[in-house]
C-alpha cells in the first residue's frame, strides 16, 4: 500500500507551458458534464484548516524524490543548464529547492463551484522549535499565514511534514512531542507551553527512569518511551482535548487526560490501572469520546467517556470489532472482524446511550483503510475504499446514503486510473486522488466527486 507522504512533485518547465494547460482543459470539459471534476495533475493535499475551508496545497511527488536524490548527490542541469553547482548541493533544503527543482510551494482554495482558487502565502513568520533535543542546536519552525474570507488560517513552511493539529473552529494549533504540548494561537507569533513541567513533583527524565528502571527490571529490552501529551484531539466546540499520557503509568500502559482551554487546566479522565492502554478514537459529541482499551491479547473493548469520566460500555457487535472513523454527530463506523475486515457497519449513539443501527454491508472483498474520515460531516453518508475479490490490485470506492441505503460503487476515475485514497469536502463533495505508477513511481492526480450526481 502506497504511504500518502514524503513524495515529490517535478516536470520540466517546457512540459508545463505546453503540455499541461491543454490536457487541463480537456478533462475539465470533459469531467464537468456529470458527478466528476478534474483539478489537475497534481497531488493537491487537503490542509487541516478547520472552519469549513477546503484549502489545498500542492503535494509532492515520487518524481521529485529522485530530483531531490540527484541535486543533493552532485551537480543538477535542466536542458543543458547547470542549476545546482557541485560541491554546494549536499545540504540543500526544500526552501531552497522551491522553484528550482521542485515546484514552488502553493496554496488554494476550493470553491463551491469547484474551481481553485489560489491563496497569497506572503506573510510568513518563523518561531524557535520546542522540539529539540538536549545538545541540539536552536531550530526555528516555518508558518504561512493564509487569508481567506477575512480570516487567517495557518500553515506549517512544508506542510507535508507537519504535526500542527487545527481545531474545528481554525483559531488553535497544537505542536507536541514526547516531553509536552505547546499552543499557537491563529493572530500571533509565538508558542505558549500548556503541558507542565512535573508531575506528583517528578520532571519528564526522573519519570523516564523510573520507566525504564521497571521495564528492565521485568526482562524486557528496547527504550522506555515517556509521553507526556501523546495524539491530542479537539472536542467539536474547540474548547477541549483529550491525549494519551504515561507519566501516571510507571508499570506500563496508557491513561487518558483531559485539557479545558477556558480554565487552562488539565486532568485524569481515564487512569490506567493494571498496565492497561486506553487511546481515544474520536468525539461522538461536544462532552462525550469513543475510548478503547487494550492489554496483551484480550479482546478489545469499545467505551463512551463523558467529560467528567462517567464511562459506559459500548456494546459492538461482532468476533472483533473494531472503530474505524467517528462523527461528531454520534455515528460510528466499525467493522466486526478487524483481522478480516469484510464489512462495515454504521451506527447512531442517542443522548441516553441508545444504540441505532443505520447500515450494514458485507463487502465482496477487504477494506482498505487510511486515515480519512468515512462519514460526511452532516453524518447522512459514509463513504469508504475497499479491494474486491475480483481484482486486489484495484481499490473500490463505496457511497452510501445512510437515511435511503442507495449505494454507488465507483471503480475508476473518468480517465480510467485507479482510485487510491478520498476526503470528504462537504456533505456532498469527496477530493479523491488518483494513482497511476510509470517506471516504477506514483503520479497522483485530483478529482471532486459529487455524491448527489452534479455540480453544487
């Protein structure tokens, strides 16, 4: 399976003059008939933006890796011109790449009537790294701040390889590691840590000693990791997160926390007890998660968690089920045999906890599962990939509305190419990308797909 990162887009400039606006044009006429819209021979990556902004920006691609290779191991010449001399090329950065070897970096927003429409980049401000290590030298973190509709949305220098994590309403960004969490504020410049400093009076290295001084004590071998904030997740109204912590579990497993922005505090929701691990799968509400846990080889048990810790068993059907996307508007989707994944399922979790069943499908093949959301934010559809039986080489993609059970089986793009990975727009707009492999490397392409049969 294809990783939907570290990959680089390049083609010559004679190329994109004369070729790419005609095809462009063509699939464009083509397309825009029916459901489908073509974007363009790019990887246009959705970034976490929040708010309801769809804005892309142009991803790399496997080409460019090579050029990246090859201007870093000697000299570079495009059409006979040397443009990376030799001897200075070994520590070039992607900054100094843009626009020479690979295309600059650009953003854009996606219109309501599908077209793109490109975003000014020009503010740009740079912050020291929380990140590094002990007797590392100073780093600085690079971020674009985009404006669109009279509002900033902010972006990491190479989005690519960012960990910003965006709440709902696009005015807060989280950066974390293993040692704490830190904030960034939409309007301003700087980070503020919001993690502390020790806990019951221990500092992150007393406590990773501690750690490692039991796992070496019980036979086992490898590092001791400690995670003081570890995957922070957003309530819907953006005024809370719930991470994964271990610094309150010195003889192994995960606990849950809990931090409220407006009282600036955090605090246990779910302690671990026994060397269990608990993660979070998602928000089902402004004051309720999806919890499981997990210890050795037992069975894998699924909770509801309100934000005070009142936990309540969640009963999913099935050998081994297991969560695969959550909508805040209380719908689940899972399937029932992880270790098969031959089906989906779908259903609402009620204010009082009531459990209603709104699709079920047993799939002529297996899942194919990334990190996309399967259900659209109204929660009336889901939407999800899998590899049939027939052929496992090709990905299916399945829409199903979930208050008619009218599904639509899509096998391919308008152009023939195989689908590769899809994000809900809109209730009704899906950004799916192609992927079609020459010599050897992935070339993905941009579509929308409208779910309701045309243009919105």
């Amino acid at each position: 399976m294809r990783k939907i990162n570290h990959k680089i887009h390049y083609i010559f400039a004679v190329i994109l003059v004369l070729a790419i606006p005609l095809s462009f044009f063509a699939l464009r006429l083509f397309a825009t008939n029916g459901p489908w819209v073509y974007l363009g021979p790019e990887d246009y990556r959705l970034l976490a933006a929040g708010n309801g902004n769809f804005i892309v920006f142009s991803a790399l691609q496997d080409i460019d890796a090579r050029k990246i290779t090859e201007a870093r191991s000697g000299t570079m010449t495009d059409s006979g011109v040397e443009i990376i001399p030799k001897g200075k090329n070994v520590n070039i950065t992607f900054e100094e790449m843009r626009g020479k070897i690979i295309p600059a970096l650009k953003f854009y927003v996606i219109t309501p009537e599908n077209t793109l429409l490109e975003l000014n980049k020009k503010e740009t401000f740079e912050i020291p790294s929380p990140l590094k290590n002990k007797g590392q030298t100073e780093k600085k973190l690079k971020f674009v701040r985009l404006h669109l509709n009279g509002k900033s949305v902010l972006s990491e220098g190479e989005p690519e390889f960012s960990r910003l994590v965006c709440s709902p309403d696009a005015t807060k960004y989280l950066i974390w590691n293993e040692r704490g969490l830190w904030l960034l504020e939409v309007d301003k410049n700087d980070l503020t840590k919001i993690s502390t400093d020790t806990y019951n009076g221990k500092t992150y290295d007393e406590l990773k000693g501690e750690l490692l001084k039991y796992f070496r004590s019980k036979g086992m071998e490898g590092p001791a990791t400690l995670w003081w904030n570890d995957n922070p997740i957003f309530s819907p109204d953006s005024s809370k997160i719930v991470y994964i912590t271990n610094r309150d579990c010195m003889t192994g497993g995960s606990s849950i926390w809990l931090y409220d922005f407006t009282t600036k505090e955090e605090r246990p929701l779910i302690k671990n007890e026994s060397g269990e691990y608990y993660r979070c799968d998602g928000w089902i509400d402004a004051t309720h998660i999806i919890v499981h846990r997990y210890y050795r080889n037992d069975k894998v048990p699924y909770f509801i968690v309100d934000t005070n810790g009142w936990i309540k068993h969640l009963n999913l059907k099935g050998k081994q089920p297991a969560v695969l996307s959550v909508s805040d508007q209380g719908l689940i989707a899972y399937t029932s045999n992880y270790s098969e994944s031959r089906d989906i399922r779908v259903i609402k979790v009620g204010q009082n906890n009531s459990i209603t069943k709104l699709y079920s499908r047993t799939i002529d093949g297996t899942l194919r599962l990334y990190k996309s959301e399967l259900i659209n934010p109204e929660g009336t559809k889901v939407a999800y990939l899998y590899a049939p039986d027939k052929d496992e080489t090709s990905q299916n993609l399945m829409i199903a509305d979930l208050k008619s059970n009218k599904e639509t089986i899509i096998e391919r793009v308008p152009t023939k190419e195989a689908i590769h990975n899809f994000s809900w727009l809109d209730n009704n707009r899906l950004l799916i990308h192609t992927d079609k492999v020459t010599n050897g490397m992935d070339k993905v392409s941009s579509w929308i797909y409208n779910a309701e049969g045309g243009k919105s």
